[in-house]
C-alpha cells in the first residue's frame, strides 16, 4: 500500500512538473531588466531626494490600456486559430471519406490518396509549429489530390468530384487563415510603445509612491511596491507574447497541435 500511495504521489508531481515550467515561461531577460531598474531608480530617488506627485492614472491611460487591448487581439487570435484548425481536420477526414466510398476506385488508390491526405495534415501542423514562412511544401502536397483527382478522372463520378474540390476549397480557405494567422501578429508599434513605458515607468512611478508613502515610511515598502508593481507588468506584456503565437508549445495556454492530426 505505501508503494502504490508512493507511486500515485510520483505521478501526480510529474503531472504538475510542466504546469509549473510553464508558468516560470513567462519569466525572461525582461523581467530581470525591470527589476533592476526599479531597484535602482528607486535607490536614486532615495539618494537625491526626489519626490513628486503624479496621478496614477497615467498609468491605466499609457500601460494598462494598451496591453489589455493587444491581450484581446492575441486571445481572439486563438480563438480563431481553434476554429480554423478544427475546419481543417473536418475537411481533411471528409475528402478521405469520398475516396473510400468510392466503389470504383481500387484499394491501393484508395489508400495513395489517403497517404496524400494524411501528409497534408501532417505538413500543415509542422509548418504551424516552425517559423517558416513559406508556403511552398504545403501546396506542393496539397496540388497532389488535384492532380490525383485528374489522373482518375473516369474512376471518380462526377458528383463525387465536385464535392471533393467543394471540400478542398474549404480546406484551402482553412489553411490560408491558419498561415495567415502563423505569420502576422497584433500591432508591432503598439507592443514597442507598451515596452518601451514599462521600461521608464519607474522613472514616474517611485517618486510618486515616495511622496503617497510619506517620509517616515520604512524604504523596503517603496521597493517593494514599485518592483511588485513593474514585476505585474512586465509579466503582463510577456503573456501577450506568448499568447499571440499560439502554435509553439511554450505558453500555458498554446494549442496543442497534435489533437488535430487525422492519426491522434
């Protein structure tokens, strides 16, 4: 009994072991960046004397603001990403069943094309998870069932044909939107600024949190608020990141490629 609670125990540690690489994911040469210049502009302000008021609301209207907005955009990114590759794999398995319906098509036909189908599958979702941009061995693959199609032209009556080429249209709409989605991201300028702010912020934020504190506040409370505070944002900016490339794996919250393979 103390082996088998042993061994369920061991299980469940392995379990939560990814969960919790995961979340250090978000940790990276920007974090530590943030920190230390927090540190350090707050140790400066300490040592010059230097403290002001500002209202704090600059910070909803200069960081917040923009990183829920990119935050949105990459989220709903996703979601259309899940969408896409589910038409995709529903597209693939439908053209595979034409072909094995097909009475007059012979057996070794039947599984080329599906050999074809099958790869289709399995280079669209490889090219997903690499940073090539190119389309070039995806539609060299996918031009195969069109030429397949041709080949058997009096093999394949017509009504079947014409429902496969339907079909590969929508497998084609479906790839396009994924590659789409695989090379372009949320605005370029608008991250830059919100990193460029969190940066500098420190600069506003730790003499204001000076003067909120008062001056008989114990120091530690000023670094502490200010690292905590740059620490959430940074943090912030680096989920979005992770968030708007659904298709590496690294993030919590990626998509997992491999549920969309006709063979899972």
């Amino acid at each position: 009994m103390a082996n088998s609670y042993e061994c369920v125990n061991f299980n469940k540690y392995n379990a939560l072991t990814p969960t919790i690489k995961q979340y250090l994911t978000i940790l990276d040469f920007r974090t530590a960046l943030v920190v230390v210049i927090s540190i350090v502009v707050t140790f400066f302000c300490y040592e010059l004397n230097i403290v002001y008021s500002v209202d704090l609301t600059l910070l909803s209207i200069a960081i917040i603001f923009p990183l829920v907005f990119t935050i949105r955009g990459s989220f709903r990114r996703r979601e259309k990403a899940l969408e896409h590759l589910s038409e995709f794999r529903s597209t693939v398995k439908t053209v595979m069943y034409f072909f094995m319906i097909n009475p007059q098509l012979d057996e070794e036909n039947k599984k080329h094309a599906s050999a074809i189908l099958l790869d289709i599958n399995s280079k669209v979702l490889d090219h997903l998870s690499s940073h090539n941009n190119s389309l070039k061995v995806v539609d060299e693959i996918t031009n195969q069932i069109y030429n397949f199609v041709l080949s058997h032209n009096e093999q394949i009556p017509r009504q079947i044909r014409d429902r496969i080429f339907r079909f590969m249209k929508d497998m084609h709409e479906s790839i396009e939107n994924l590659h789409a989605i695989h090379i372009h991201r949320t605005p370029i300028s608008l991250k830059a600024y919100c990193k460029v702010f969190i940066y500098i912020f420190p600069l506003i934020y730790a003499p204001t949190i000076i003067s909120n504190l008062g001056e008989f506040a114990p120091e530690w409370i000023t670094y502490f608020v200010v690292v905590l505070t740059e620490f959430i944002l940074i943090s912030l900016y680096n989920i979005q990141r992770q968030l708007e490339y659904p298709f590496d794996n690294v993030g919590m919250d990626d998509i997992n490629l491999d549920n969309f393979r006709i063979e899972r």
